[in-house]
C-alpha cells in the first residue's frame, strides 16, 4: 500500500457544492446514458478471497435494465470500472464507491458527469470489525453489491417505503438489512430513470470540473443511534477541542497500485480538557486522532474528499467526541456527526439545536443530545 502524507496547504477557493440532492439517482455514466460497463477486478479480490462476493454483485446487476450490462474484462486501461478489496484506518468502514472523470479526478456525480467508477470493500472491517466480527457470505455480498450500485449511478434510498427492502439503502439507516444483496423492485425503477429514456439529466451537467474542490461521497459505515450504543462502542468520551485548523492538520491518503485512491482521512490534534468516559490514566493533555475527510492531491488538482456529509470538528471549538481505539491502538472519531457535539449545542434547548447542523436524521441527533446533556450534566 503506497501512503501519501501531505500537510501545510490551503484551499484556493471556497466550496461551492453544498447542497443536498434528494433524488434517488445520480447522473448516469459519461453523461450519455452509455450502461455498457467493463469492469476489472483488481487481484486483491482474489487474494482477499472475494471472488464470489464481486461475481455476484456483477451477476446481480446485469439483466435488470436492457441498457446496462457489466462484463469483466483483464484489461484496465481507459474508462473501464475498477473493484478493489482494501484496508481502511476508519473503524466501521465497510464500503465506497469514488466516481471519477476523464482526467482522474474524484467528481460529484449530482453535478458533473463521470467516466469510470472504483469501487473499495474493506476488508479489515467485513472480517474482523470489533475484534473479529467476521460478517457472513450475505452481508459481504449486501455490501458489494451495493457498491457495485452506486458505481451505476445510484445514489441511497431514502424513500420510507423503500428502505427495508431496496439495496441502496444506506448504512446508517435504522431500516437498513445488510443480508439484502440483490435489487428491489423500485431499484430497478431506478435504474431505468437513469439508463431506460431520453431527456437524462445528464444534458444539464458540467463537464468542466477545474472549480470543484469538494467531493461527497456516500459510504457503508457502522453508526449508532443512542448514547448507549454509542458509548459502548466508544473507548473514550472527552470534551475536547482542536488545535489546529482543518488545512493546517496531517492529511493521509493511500493508493493500490493502480493508482486509484483507497482510503483517506487527518490526523487531528486535540486539547484534551476531561475526560467524561474511558481509561483517562494514559492520556495526555493532546491526543491525536483520525477523522474522516481529507485533502487529497491528485497531481492535476487537490479535492476535498468528504465521507457522508461529515463535517470536520473546528479549530477551537469546544466539542464532546466519542473516540473509539483501532487495533493499532490509535483513537478515532466515530459515528460521522453524531460522534461530534459541540458544548454550546449540547447545553442549547432542542428547538434552538435543530437546523444547525448538519445531520443524518434531526430525531437521532435530537435524542443522543438530549441523552448527552441528561447524562454528563455535572460534568460540563
Ligand atoms: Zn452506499
């Protein structure tokens, strides 16, 4: 695994993508409706013993749209799909998928077209999550095929009555079934409004990507919904707050072989200021920590590579954190925005908290406040 560290640059511009798109789909492959996808496994797959889990995710997909079909190929030039197996320093990191353009740069494929996908399984989660939680055939497959969806152009099910049975359903939605590895009906659907007619939205998309430096990606991670989870998942609960600015801290960043971009995240150097949960007797008064998102440098361009909305802890700012210790005995930030609470946030009433900050669900971030403030009100 080649490891790249870089550290000390800025952003030249402002991000300019920050709202949410609501539909169900992204844009279609290379803006023209092209399904006719080669796609090449990466030998990690086979010595990672994922074979099967990859055949099925293509077999799965293949006949269900009489546009779209994904044939292997052992030729990786060009704009063909890549399916690695990998490893990731994110704890609870099961799966994702990076679109990206002709000149090998990461896009949001809400706003630009995209020519090739990669998709990454972990395999260091799957098969030993929590100290060896090693998931079964059908939740492997759940995952690749789920990968191999949004390398489509799917994006997540969010419609209510989806969820329990589309693939697409996202990680940390409470209805999610992980053992679902095929696609649903209303998948299908979807998969039709992107590659079945004309008038695609791809007509409307910006083939020029020299101003986009942000890219959102959808990941399959393990989150909690309540503080007990939470907490038990958790090795250390601190109010805590960073020393140094998001550009100013270690971005890493990895890469197979190929070139193609595996698994990113900083290092953030935190002021400790107590410690509200976890064996305090080792830590110091600074702690270093991974969190999610990075800068990552692709030679023609640096982006900014964010995991599911996840917004960066600021500088300064006063936060309770829920660090979870890795195998290699390094803490890390858990749980996306709900892992991250600032003190002001916490110690406001509900309705001033609501529409602050960003969210995956405003109930679930709501409770664990609610749960948080109820719990730890002597301490803060
Ligand atoms: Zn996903």
């Amino acid at each position: 695994m080649k490891k790249r560290t870089t550290a000390l640059f800025v952003l030249s511009t402002s991000l300019l993508f920050s709202s949410v798109v609501s539909a169900n789909t992204h844009s279609p492959r290379g803006g023209n409706a092209n399904g006719k996808i080669q796609a090449w496994y990466d030998s990690s797959i086979s010595s990672y013993g994922y074979t099967s889990h990859f055949d099925h995710a293509v077999s799965t997909w293949n006949g269900r749209n009489a546009n779209v079909s994904i044939s292997k190929t052992l030729n990786n030039s060009g704009q063909v799909d890549r399916y690695y197996v990998g490893t990731t320093s994110e704890e609870g990191l099961y799966g994702r998928n990076i679109w990206y353009n002709d000149l090998g740069i990461p896009v949001d494929p809400d706003w630009f077209s995209w020519s090739r996908s990669v998709v990454s399984v972990f395999d260091n989660q799957l098969r030993n999550f929590n100290g060896g939680v090693n998931f079964t055939s059908a939740r492997i497959k759940h995952t690749t095929a789920h990968e191999v969806g949004h390398s489509l152009g799917l994006a997540h099910t969010t419609a209510s009555a989806q969820v329990s049975t589309s693939l697409m359903t996202a990680g940390d939605n409470s209805s999610v079934n992980r053992d679902i590895n095929t696609p649903s009906s209303y998948d299908i659907s979807e998969l039709r409004s992107l590659y079945g007619g004309p008038g695609l939205m791809a007509s409307s998309l910006n083939a020029d990507t020299s101003n986009q430096n942000e890219v959102d990606i959808e990941t399959q991670y393990e989150s909690y919904d309540t503080l007990s989870e939470l907490s038990s998942f958790s090795d250390l609960v601190v109010i805590a707050s960073p020393t140094d600015d998001f550009e100013n801290r270690k971005h890493i960043a990895t890469f197979y072989d190929t070139g193609d971009l595996q698994d990113y995240y900083t290092l953030n150097n935190l002021s400790i200021k107590k410690v509200l949960e976890g064996d305090s007797s080792n830590i110091v008064e600074n702690l270093e920590v991974i969190e999610s998102n990075a800068i990552v440098d692709f030679g023609l361009q640096k982006v900014k590579m964010v995991n599911d909305g996840y917004q960066e802890t600021q500088k300064g700012t006063e936060y309770i954190l829920f660090l979870r210790k890795d195998p290699q005995g390094q803490y890390q930030i858990i749980n996306r925005n709900e892992g991250t609470f600032t003190l002001d946030e916490v110690n406001s009433t509900a309705t001033n908290r609501r529409g602050t900050f960003i969210t995956r669900d405003n109930d679930i971030r709501d409770n664990l406040l609610n749960e948080i403030a109820t719990t730890y009100s002597n301490e803060l």
